[in-house]
C-alpha cells in the first residue's frame, strides 16, 4: 500500500512539472506565477508557499492553513475495502461527433495533460478501496448510448455501476422511463461537497428527486459553460475598448452590449446583400435564449423542489422586450435560420464579427486563429444585477446516473464521491487551469473572466424536456426578435399539461 502511494505521489509531481512547463509556454502567459497563487484548488500549485509572500516567518507559517491536494483528500476519505472488484463505468469521450471530451483515460499516461489527470485521479482510488476501474467507451453518438444503457437497465442487466453521459440525451432519457436511482437517496454521497454543483442542484430538482448530478467527476465539466468570444482585431480597427472594465465595473449589462454591436453591419463584397460573407457585430443562431438567461430569468425556475413556468412574469417580460429591440436586426446582428453547427466559426476568424457566443469547450476550435480573442460573461440585464450568469448547455453537460440495476449502491455511492473529490484536484485544474485557461485563452484577463463565467453557472429544465414545445417556440422567437408573449397564451395550457406529467412521472419513481 505504501509502496503504491509512494509511486503514486511520483506520477502526481510529474503531472504538477508538466502542467507548469505548460503553463510558462503558453502563449498570451505573461502572470503564470500570480494566476497559480490565485487558483488554490490547481495541482500545479500544491507544493507553492502562499504568495511566496510567507517564507521565512514563524507567525504565518504557525496560521497558515494544511495544504489540500489529491492525495490529502483521499487520505481523508471513508475507508473501505471492496477486495479486487471491478467497478464498471460507461462514458464517452466526445463531447459531440466533432470536439473531444475525454471522461476516461487511456490504459497509461500519455502526456496529454486530462488524461493523465485522469488516469492518477483513477489509481489513487482504485488503491484506496482495492478496486479496478474497468471503463466501457461509447460512440460520439449520445442517442445510441442511451439506448443501450435503458436497454440494459429494461432487461434487468446488470451491466455497469454508474454511467456519465450528457444531461440532454443519455441522463434525461434513463430518468424518465425509471432506469436510475434519484441521487439523493445514494449512500455515501454529499452533495453539500464542493465537487458537486450546486447549480444543478438548484436548477435541476423535479418533485424533489434530483437526477442530473454535475461537477468535478467530469472533466468536461469546466468546459460547459456558454461564454461571449470577441475579436480583438475587429475591436481594434473600429478603435472600440474591450469590454473587459466593463465587466469589472458591474456595467456589462444588455444595453452596453446592444450599443457596441449597432451599426457594425458592413457589405464586404458590395454585392448589395447581406449573407456569410459580411461583417456583423453579432452572430445570434441560438443566441435570443442564453441573453435571456444571462439576464438572470429562466423559461422555468425551480421553487421548493417543482419546477414552474417563468416567462409571464413582470422582469421575464421586460428582458424579452428589451432582446426584441435588436435580435434578428440586420443592423445589429446576423441570423441564419439554415446555420448548422460551427458554421459561424470561419465569419470570427476571418475577423468578420465582433461577437459570437461559444461553450468553453469549443474554444478548441480557434487554437490556430491568427488574430487574438478575449472572452466575457454574456451581459447583465441592467446594473442593478448583481452577478453574470452562465447557461451550462444541456447537451454539453456531463451528469452521473446509477441504474436501477445496480446490486451494491452503497458502494457505488462511495466510490463515485471519491472519483468526484480527488477529481477536483487532478482533472478539473487539468481541464479548467491548465488547459481551458492557460492553453485555450489568448490572455489574462480572458482568465479572469472566466472565473466570472463558471462562478455563475445555471440550466434550465426546459431546454431539456421542451413542455409542450414551450422551449424551443421561445428558442426560435428569441433569435428572430419577434416577441413570444404573443404566443404564449396558445403554448402555456400544453407546457403546464406536460409539466405537470413529467412531475407526475418522477414522483412515481424511487
């Protein structure tokens, strides 16, 4: 056992080495130090003295706070021995058929920075509870994946121990026909613990059962969140500050946005029309519904435990109206109701739009941008909004499941908390510090923002289960600026019916 850990902590500090060299090569890196002391939870400043401001001084050194990192928490963690089991975990490592989103490691360490991440966060639990984690990879395609996992759980098979598919297709699917455990009624879990998001517990909870648990066992988890890119060339031919101060000021809000993006619509080929070939200020696809939740309103809140439709409501109403002044307005932005995945992506490299709102993730698509970019929360509402909120897209979110099926939840419970606190200190920094941060984003205060971003992450129920098409008729009116009070009244019946059935549903389930 000592031996192991011994070796274990080697492979650790050779992680922490590589995540530094990375992070002095970055380009746009020119704080490397001053972020690593402001990231406590990052493995690459586990062995850092706080601020290097300390050493040498008795005083502090006596008030200085234990040093938390992966091997401390699993050290801290219940014990138990489950004598060689092999603990079975279906995944994929796609975050759609286009981007990878590694869940799993390889069989050895690679030098890919996640997955070595990964592989210790699985060794280091393996050795504390004498198991071996055996992973099953499914295909980019989320919909097959669910359909073999409910097919196991329909036949009685017991077949896997837990499964981390994304919220939309694989988790979605499992819970309404049944097929997994509400993760409140698991053993051995605390979802009061910081490696689980308490956005989804609050924006995720139907008749008090909760079946969408996210956060640090994922490490596609840090890259969810949707974000506004901006291209600093544009910005900087039309002679326009970036919008960083007005973040930090509390006056990124909807109007400050609306102002900046007006009248950057230009005819580049002077062919008298406007398509793909122009510029914009903005691109909207899929764009009206993530302002609105930015704006701090949801299509549906969750209140003691049920959701409730929100969108008649005096603030709801007045963030529509506001979205309506400039959505679909050639004036202002770009809308293309034929746009498929990715295809706004050439229009920001090319340094065509000043705008476009991407998940964390996708920032992998413009590694080879010859001109820089900056990220920012998308905007408040007005000043008096507090905080910048953050829609974790539901398709992109990872959430775990335990079937049915599952014959020992007590130890499944145990080990799926372990794989989530350790993964705080090992893939999560890999993922979000090193990778999304310092590999991804193009400066520091890019960095900064992105705290900003993950610190206000939320869902939305709606997107996920559409209650009588109440979601997407919302979807689709936002990005054309037309206003859906109109047609609210013809979709509430269908959506509170649906609702209601849904609700219905899981208070039948266990």
């Amino acid at each position: 056992m000592k031996k192991i850990m011994r070796i274990l902590c080697i492979l650790f500090a050779c992680l922490i080495t590589a995540m530094a060299m990375f992070s002095c090569s970055s380009p746009g890196n020119n704080n490397d130090s001053e972020n690593q002391n402001q990231n406590q939870n990052s493995p690459v400043n586990d062995n850092n003295d706080d601020n290097n401001n300390n050493i040498g001084s008795d005083e502090s050194d006596d008030k200085k706070e234990p040093e938390v990192d992966s091997v401390s928490i699993i050290a801290g963690l219940p014990e138990a021995d489950y004598g060689g089991y092999g603990f079975r975990i279906w995944t994929s490592n796609w975050f759609n058929t286009t981007l990878e989103g590694r869940q799993a490691p390889e069989e050895e360490q690679t030098g890919d920075l996640i997955n070595d991440a990964l592989y210790i966060r699985d060794k280091l639990v393996e050795e504390k509870y004498n198991i071996q984690i055996i992973y099953t990879i499914h295909d980019p395609d989320p919909g097959a994946f669910a359909a073999k996992a409910t097919k196991a759980v329909k036949a009685g098979d017991d077949s896997f121990d837990f499964a981390m598919g994304d919220m939309m297709n694989v988790t979605k699917g499992l819970a309404q026909t049944g097929a997994i455990y509400d993760f409140n009624q698991i053993p051995n879990i605390d979802l009061t613990k910081e490696w689980w998001s308490k956005y989804a517990i609050r924006d995720l909870t139907i008749n008090g059962k909760f079946y969408f648990p996210a956060g640090d066992i994922s490490a596609r988890y840090p890259g969810s969140q949707v974000m506004m890119f901006f291209n600093k060339q544009v910005f900087a031919d039309l002679g326009i500050d970036y919008p960083y101060q007005l973040v930090t000021d509390g006056k990124w809000t909807l109007d400050a946005f609306q102002n900046m993006i007006k009248g950057q619509t230009r005819d580049v080929n002077g062919d008298g029309k406007f398509d793909r070939s122009d510029a914009y200020g903005f691109i909207g696809n899929g764009s009206g519904y993530n302002l609105f939740r930015s704006c701090g309103e949801g299509v549906v809140k969750v209140t003691d435990g049920n959701p409730s439709l929100n969108l008649n409501t005096e603030k709801s109403i007045a963030i529509m109206d506001s979205l309506t002044s400039f959505m679909g307005n050639i004036d202002y932005m770009y809308y293309e109701s034929g746009f498929a995945s990715y295809d706004e992506v050439p229009m920001f490299k090319e340094n065509r739009v000043m705008f476009i709102l991407q998940t964390g993730t996708n920032a992998s698509l413009y590694r080879d941008m010859e001109s820089d970019f900056g990220i920012v929360p998308l905007p408040k509402f007005n000043e008096a909004q507090d905080d910048h909120y953050s829609f974790c897209q539901a398709w992109g979110s990872t959430a775990v499941c335990v079937p049915q099926t599952n014959e020992n939840i007590e130890r499944t419970g145990m080990i799926i908390e372990s794989l989530a606190a350790v993964g705080k200190y090992t893939s999560t920094p890999a993922a979000y510090d090193v990778t999304l941060k310092r590999k991804y984003m193009r400066d520091d205060e890019s960095e900064n923002m992105l705290d900003i971003i993950v610190a206000g992450s939320c869902y939305d129920l709606a997107m996920m289960y559409d209650w009588g098409g109440i979601f997407s008729s919302f979807y689709s009116s936002m990005d054309k600026g037309e206003s859906f009070i109109a047609k609210y009244e013809s979709v509430e019946p269908k959506a509170l019916a649906a609702m209601e059935k849904t609700i219905a549903i899981f208070e039948g389930s266990e």
